[in-house]
C-alpha cells in the first residue's frame, strides 16, 4: 500500500488528503468559508471521520486543552505553554517507555529531533542535492525540538505554509523515531551489535590479523557500453593500480580486505558491517507504510561480503556456520535467495529493485541475533555499483520516489518540485557520475 493512497497509515501527512496544510491555518472561526468547505471534503470519506476524531482527542489530550479556541489561547500565553510542555515530556516518557527524570526525557526526545531533521538532511544531502535550495528547511522549524511548540506552529497564522507544514512533518518523524528508539531498548540491538562484532573478531577472521587490520586492494574492471554490466575484473596491488590510467568503459575500485582461514586456505573478503541508523530506519517505515518497528524493519543488523569467485562465496557460508558452532551457536539460514548463477533471476518485492541483480542474500539467526547478509562475487558487486538499473545509487533513487516518500515529505503545493522529471533527472545525475 503506498504512503499516498486512501488508507495510508500517513494520511495526516498527506497535501493530497482532508487534513493538507492549507494556506490559512484552521483557527477557531467556526463558520468561515475556509472551515465550511474542509467539513464537505472530510465527509467524502467515513474513514477519515473516523482519522480526524482519533487525531483530535489526541491532540487536546497532548495539548491538555477541551478546544481549538483554547489552543489559540496557548498559542499566546508562554506561561501556559512552558506548563504544557513539562506534562507533554512526561506523557512522552511514559508513552515510549523512557526511564528517567525530566531532564532525561527532554533529552530523549531531543535526540528524536536530531533524527527527524536528519531524516530530511540525508535526502537532501544525496538524494536531492541538485534541489537543496527548493527544499531546505525553515530555520525556525529546525531549530524548535519541544514537541508542543510544533504543535501549535500547526495552529498558528503568524507562520507561513511551508513552516506550518515543516512542523507537521517533523512531528510525525519525531513519533516515528519515537518508535525506533523504543523497539531498539526492548531488543537491546545495541549490545547484540558489539555481540556481533566480538563473534566476527574472534571466530570469524582469521586469527594472525589485528583486530580492524585491512589488505588495500584494486578492482579493475571492463564494463559494456550498453548498460555498463561488468564483462570482468581483475584484483590489482597499489602498486600494480599506479601503473594503470583506465580507459572508456573500464573502472578502478579501491576496496580494503579482511581475510577468513578455511582449512589451510586464506581467503580474502571485503566486509561492510552495518548497524542501520535511526534515520535510515525511519526512512524505511515510510516506504513500507508502517509505523511499527517491528514489522517493518527487519535489518537492523547487516553484513555485507564481496569474495573473488562463486566458490569462495560457498566457502564463506560453510565458515560462517562452522564459527558459529565453534562460538557455542547453531546457525539457521533463513529467506536465503541466491541469483549469483547468471540462469538464476532475481526476484526483489522492495519497490525499485531491479530483477538484473545478482547476490547472494539470507537472514542468520545465531546467539540471539537475526543478522541480514548480502554476499557478492567481485563482478556482481561492480555491477551492484556500476550497472544500469542495478547501481544502489539508482535503486535508491527509484525505491524513495516510487514509494511516494518524497511526494509526502516534499509536496508539490508546498515545494514546488515536479516529481517525475526529478525522479528522471536524478538517475540521470547518478549515471553520469558512474560513467564519467
């Protein structure tokens, strides 16, 4: 279901839907044309009814106000605010489980502020980032962490749509965040994540490497014309890269190597090792259309493996789950897909993803973790890189847009973006960077 349809779990964030930020925020003139012509279009639809009850008891319960007059009154009254600010933390705290005083839930929920503005610097950092000057944010919705305070910018005329919006925005990521931070102290990921670090040093590596010890590496590779697919590769020294200048269609790739001992065979492997962060994971609950951690974010611990050959990749597994009894653990495969046999087609269900791609991909379950791997031969990680329609920088190009995140982060009306050729122009960007 997309964030932009009818039943969509983000309907309140919807410019498209019956509660869009309008030009005028709605105040307490009862019977103004404005307020009239928003009833007619909410009553269109039983379940928005239904929405906009729930979302109102809500905000006069955060508020502790009976009435949108009463809002108003809030609105100017710093006294009355700074109250209801002290009792939204504590309901705050409560709500998401936070243990502390005042002092620590203000700084909880500060940090909820830090990730919803991140949310939108990461898009706009790479995403974007020919478009930062449409979309920054208004300074003054930045600066503002206190959940009530963007709350009555929402109610506030003396504040401009694309501000009264920004605070709306920011609200929601900051309840999604919310969300994330409580489904992260129940499952502990941060200890399972040093868990998982500790079982990678000490059964997974070999033995004669220092902790963090790296083997630098080139990957030269020849790439077709068509659709820049890798046609082969070849694993270069520094010295060995110094003496090369690549021509059209060929691609020299620094990569940084680990290396496991399998029997008496050394084998070296580049390893990406990943903690999604709170942003990325906020990210992903909008393209699934969820709120709920735990349905939505599966990957929170991630594992990302580049080997020479198919059979290095085979003896890879096999290690994994020898180290993992050897560590006291059985380890259980799981939603294991492999299209790294070029007769073999992926089959992705995340919009954006391309059927082109080549991977090993399976969950293990093991000491109390389900971690996420994705294991490539060097030739299909250049083209998880490099390849048209399969490049990362392309999918998430295509997964963020196709989804309709940025159409609900960056409405039309309020940003003037036009979305389609955005999207077109951004793959566009990304593939003239590749190719360059």
């Amino acid at each position: 279901m997309s964030v932009l349809s009818s039943n969509s779990v983000f309907t309140s964030l919807q410019q498209s839907g019956p509660f869009s930020v309008t030009e005028n925020s709605l105040n307490d003139s009862h019977f103004s044309s404005q307020t009239r012509q928003w009833v007619k279009d909410l009553q269109l639809d039983p379940n928005n009814i239904t929405k906009y009850r729930a979302l109102r008891s809500q905000i006069f319960e955060f508020l502790g106000v009976d009435s949108f007059e009463q809002i108003q009154s809030l609105i100017k009254h710093k006294s009355l605010r700074e109250e209801r600010s002290e009792r939204a933390l504590y309901l705050l705290g409560n709500m998401f489980g936070i243990n502390g005083n005042l002092n620590e839930i203000k700084s909880r929920v500060d940090e909820y502020s830090r990730t919803a503005d991140a949310v939108i610097h990461s898009l706009i950092g790479k995403i974007l980032s020919p478009y930062a000057s449409h979309i920054e944010a208004t300074n003054e919705i930045e600066v503002t962490n206190n959940p009530v305070e963007l709350l009555l910018i929402m109610f506030n005329d003396d504040y401009h749509k694309k501000a009264r919006f920004e605070a709306r925005r920011k609200l929601i990521l900051m309840t999604l965040a919310g969300n994330i931070d409580h489904r992260e102290r129940e499952t502990d990921i941060e200890s399972k994540f040093s868990a998982f670090l500790t079982f990678l040093n000490g059964y997974v590596w070999s033995p004669n490497l220092k902790i963090g010890e790296l083997d630098p590496v080139y990957l030269h590779s020849k790439h077709r014309d068509e659709d820049y697919k890798c046609t082969g590769v070849t694993v270069l020294s520094p010295e060995q890269a110094m003496l090369i200048e690549p021509l059209k269609g060929e691609k020299l790739t620094l990569i940084k190597r680990r290396s496991f001992s399998a029997g008496l065979k050394r084998t070296p492997i580049y390893v990406a090792i990943r903690k999604k962060p709170p942003h990325s994971k906020v990210l992903k609950l909008l393209r699934k259309n969820q709120k709920n951690p735990a349905v939505a974010v599966d990957d929170e611990l991630g594992l990302m493996a580049v080997l020479d050959s198919v059979s290095d990749v085979k003896a890879f597994q096999q290690h994994l789950t020898r180290s993992a009894s050897n560590a006291n653990s059985l380890m259980v495969l799981e939603d294991i897909s492999d299209t790294l046999n070029e007769h073999t087609q992926y089959k992705g269900r995340a919009v954006g993803t391309s059927d082109k791609t080549s991977m090993m991909k399976f969950f293990a379950r093991l000491g109390g973790m389900r971690v996420e791997f994705i294991i490539h031969t060097n030739q299909s990680w250049l083209n998880y890189m490099y390849q048209q329609d399969v490049a990362h920088n392309e999918y998430e190009v295509k997964r963020i847009f196709d989804t309709g995140v940025i159409e609900l982060l960056f409405p039309v009306d309020v940003f003037h973006l036009q979305h389609t050729k955005t999207r077109d122009e951004m793959v566009k960007f990304f593939r003239k960077q590749i190719e360059a």
